[in-house]
C-alpha cells in the first residue's frame, strides 16, 4: 500500500462543502479535498469550489 493510500485509511471522513457553477452547494464527507472532488462530480457542472466546512466544530 502507498503512503497516501495507507494515510487516508487512518484519517476520519470530514465534511467539505462542494460549490457548482450552476449556482448549487452541497456538504460531502470525504478525507481529502481530491476525494471530496471525486464524489460530488456531476455530469455538465463545474466544481468551482471545495472548502472544508467547519461549521460544526466548535471555535
């Protein structure tokens, strides 16, 4: 196993919020931004942003 392979194993899913060009957001769970990218992918839209939401977690 790779080191990212063996790194995103350990690591907790943690909510992104995925933006679209066709103006939509949604909250995905996934250990990485790429991975976050990977399952929000929709046919025709553009991510136009990824930011880790935090807005759970206390400041």
């Amino acid at each position: 196993m790779n080191q990212r392979a063996e790194l995103q194993a350990a690591t907790p899913p943690v909510p992104f919020r995925i933006h679209y060009s066709d103006g939509e957001a949604r909250t995905v769970s996934a250990v990485d931004p790429d991975a976050a990218r990977t399952v929000a992918a929709r046919d025709g839209v553009r991510i136009t942003k990824i930011k880790r939401d935090r807005s759970g977690e206390p400041r």
